[in-house]
C-alpha cells in the first residue's frame, strides 16, 4: 500500500515538530517535500493514525493518505491530534 502524509502544524515549537519526526522515522519515511512524506511500513491505518495523532495537537493538519495496490482505491482523512499539553 502506498502512504503519504502531509502536515502542517499550527503555532508549533521545535519540539513538537520533533514528536512527529520521531515517530514518521518509525514508519520508515521518505521526504517529498517539506511537509510531505512517503512512508513504508506493516502497520494498519489504524495504528499509523493513532501514532500520529498522539503526538499533534487538536488544531494541527495531518493528513493521511493511502492507495491500495490491489484495488487501486483511495483512502484519504485527516488525523485529530489527541495530545494532550
């Protein structure tokens, strides 16, 4: 299955840039642009989302895209940040 995410986190520090970076290295990414990555992993869309949305706040926009290989359909939402402050 072929992945992307795309993010933009809104009044964001360093530090919670690095939060989403740690966990997009986990799931194997590869840069497309600045705020856009492939990512190559086993992991469900289920458990991708629930990484990411544990470490973006509530206001941020990530969003999750997916292409199956063998259907050829298209899977596309945005993930809510469950981080807490």
């Amino acid at each position: 299955m072929k992945r992307i995410i795309a993010y933009d986190l809104v009044d964001s520090t360093g530090s919670d840039y690095q939060d989403l970076y740690d966990v997009l290295d986990e799931l194997n990414r590869t840069r497309i642009n600045e705020s856009t990555y492939w990512i190559d992993t086993e992991l469900s869309q289920t458990d991708i989302i629930n990484k990411i949305a544990a470490v973006i706040d509530k206001n941020d926009k990530v969003f999750y895209i997916s292409v199956s290989s063998r259907t050829n359909k298209l899977f596309a939402d945005r993930i809510v940040g469950t981080k807490s402050k």
